[in-house]
C-alpha cells in the first residue's frame, strides 16, 4: 500500500522537475536570442557607422572633386602631392559608403554618374569653403589680427600704456583692443583675457610669464621736506615721518627695503593713502611727505631737482615685472606682437634715463 501511495507522489516530482527543466531551457535560449540579436545590432551600428564616417571622409571628398577638375586619377595625384593608387583608393572607399559608382571609368575616358554628378555640385563649394577657413586661419596666424584683451595695474596702465598702445594700433589696423586697469587679480582664462601685466613675484601656475625690463622701487622727498623735518639716515627713522602711501596691493604701509643684503620691512604711517603714483609725486615735490616710486618715475624728478633719493643704500632689489599668458604654444600674433613692442619702449625708456634693467632670462610655469 505504501508503495503504491508513493509512486503517484514520485512521478508528480519528476513531472514538476520536467516542468522546471523546460522552463529553464526557454529561458536560456531567449537570453541566447536576445544576445544574438544585441549582437547583430552592434554591428549594423558599427557599420553604419563606420559607412557614415567614410561617406563624410573629407579628404575623399577632396580627392574626388580634384579628379573631376584634372580629369584624371594622375592629375589630381599631381596636385594633391599623393600617390595616384591612394587616389583610387580613397575613391573606391567613397563610393563603397556611398553605395553608387561617381564615375565611369575607361582606359581612355572619365565620366561623372549622374550619381557623381550630384555628388560633385554639393561637395566642391564644401571644399572650396574648408579651403577658404584654412587660409583665413593660416593669414592670421601670420599677421595680428582680431580682439586684444588685456589687463594689468592702474598706475603701470596709464604711464606706459598710451605710448605703447599708439605705437601698436598705427602698426596693427587690424586689431581691435581691449584693455582693464584694475588692482585685483584677473584670471585669465576664466574671463577671457589674452594678456596680463603683472609686477612682483608670480605664484607657480600653468600660465606662462615673459619677464620685462625691471624697476626698483626706490625711496623720494623733496629738498623743502628734508629741511623742514630732517633726512632720515636708517630705515627705522622713516616711522617718524610723514609717509605718502601707494595702496592697490596687499600691505601697501610696509615698505621692503635691505640691508646687508637681507630683506628688511618696515612698517610706515600718513596722513595720505592713494593709488596714483602721479599724485603721490606731486604731492611729494609739494613737501608732503616721503614717497615710495619706481625709480623709472622718481629719477626723472631727481633729474629735475624736485625731489631727491633717500635712503639709497637701503633699496629692496628690482622689482620684476612679466607678461603673463595663458600658452606659449600657437601664441596669437595679436599676443606676440603686443609683448615685443612692449619690450621695445621699455628698453627705449630704459636707454633713455637708465633707470630700468635688463629682463631676467624667459621662465615658464609661473603666472
């Protein structure tokens, strides 16, 4: 009996296995399909792809139109400068993604297909115009063209700039610039600039710095001055003294001086804050007080007899200046021009009064 009872349990077991078994085979085999078809998928994608990308090979399409032009594979070869069997090649892999012959080819004739025909009238204005781009690009990469942009501080700006900025647009018709005088610290790539000028040591960067002609900033009073309140003969005498200070920059009442060589800062007090180098030097030769300029500035005045250096022995080294740009690589002629007739009047100015220095050799990754 017990037998008998549990032979219709075992092949209900087996039929519910087989059930499962069958299940999961389909299963398998829909999940093969479904990869299969993935697969052919992926490939007529790829070749379509791959059609495309060759129907739009522009070299091809350049190809094709100089046959049609030299009517023939071996004069368009000669005016290309490649080989006559790249010629055919490149025609053949364009008609392949095109699907249709372009031209009836004989040993003594060539035709244009109606197909060709239609192929050749959208495609040779195409060429002629990606010729036209090229040139455009190549002539301003050798003459300076197009927008300047650039920036640099207030002061530096409206002493040097508007002999250097007449030079340069009776040189250059064709650029038009743009120039911001501002004391903050512009960042060139995010707003766009082409070009900074910039004095004083540059944090490490991925800009490229040009150095220029340097100045030292040196110390200045008048003769009415010094006899009314005395000459100071130590750095530490200039906190007794009425000092004309230049802001614009981080800690504009500390001077940096040196003395035996070592660095020295000192920090100074007045009753004028400015950023005007023009007006601090007016205000010096008025009797003022004491005033800090680039000696670019101040010699000319000592040269004159209103103002005269103090505390000479103690002056900081030269104060490095640098054009400062996002690449020297493929650097715009508009970029290059600005720097070097730049370089030209400062050196001019330079032999003119000696106040400035020879630049430093060029450095990179500083900005």
């Amino acid at each position: 009996m017990l037998d008998r009872r549990s032979r219709p349990r075992r092949a209900r077991d087996t039929g519910a296995t087989d059930t499962h078994g069958a299940r999961g085979a389909r299963a398998t085999t829909a999940r093969a399909r479904s990869a299969a078809e993935a697969t052919r998928a992926n490939a007529v994608s790829s070749a379509a792809r791959a059609t495309t990308d060759s129907a739009l090979d522009h070299n091809a399409a350049a190809m094709f139109v100089a046959v049609v032009e030299h009517h023939s594979f071996r004069g368009a070869a000669v005016a290309l400068g490649v080989p006559r069997s790249t010629v055919s090649l490149k025609i053949a892999q364009l008609e392949d993604a095109l699907g249709t012959r372009l031209l009836e080819r004989t040993t003594r004739t060539l035709r244009l297909t109606d197909a060709g025909a239609a192929y050749h009238r959208q495609a040779s204005p195409a060429i002629d115009a990606l010729r036209e781009a090229a040139a455009a690009v190549l002539d301003l990469r050798r003459r300076p063209a197009g927008r300047l942009r650039l920036t640099t501080a207030t002061n530096f700006g409206q002493r040097v700039l508007p002999a250097v900025l007449d030079d340069y647009l009776r040189r250059y018709p064709d650029v038009e610039v743009h120039v911001e005088l501002c004391e903050r610290h512009v960042d060139l790539i995010e707003e766009g600039f082409d070009l900074a000028i910039r004095a004083g040591a540059l944090p490490d960067s991925t800009l490229i710095a040009r150095p220029l002609p340097t100045t030292t900033p040196r110390i200045y009073a008048s003769p009415a001055y010094l006899a009314r309140h005395g000459e100071p003969r130590r750095p530490e005498q200039l906190r007794d003294h009425n000092c004309l200070v230049m802001t614009g920059h981080r800690r504009p009442t500390q001077w940096a001086l040196q003395r035996d060589g070592r660095a020295i800062t000192i920090e100074v007090s007045g009753r004028l804050h400015l950023n005007s180098i023009d007006i601090l030097a007016a205000l010096a030769i008025a009797g003022q007080g004491i005033v800090r300029l680039p000696d670019a500035v101040g010699d000319s005045l000592v040269a004159t007899g209103a103002l005269r250096r103090i505390l000479d022995r103690f002056a900081p080294p030269a104060q490095p200046w640098h054009a400062v740009y996002p690449s020297a690589r493929n650097l715009s002629p508009k970029v290059r021009s600005f720097v070097e007739l730049l370089e030209h009047h400062l050196r001019r100015a330079a032999d003119a009064h000696g106040a400035l220095r020879a630049p430093p050799p060029r450095s990179r990754s500083r900005g």
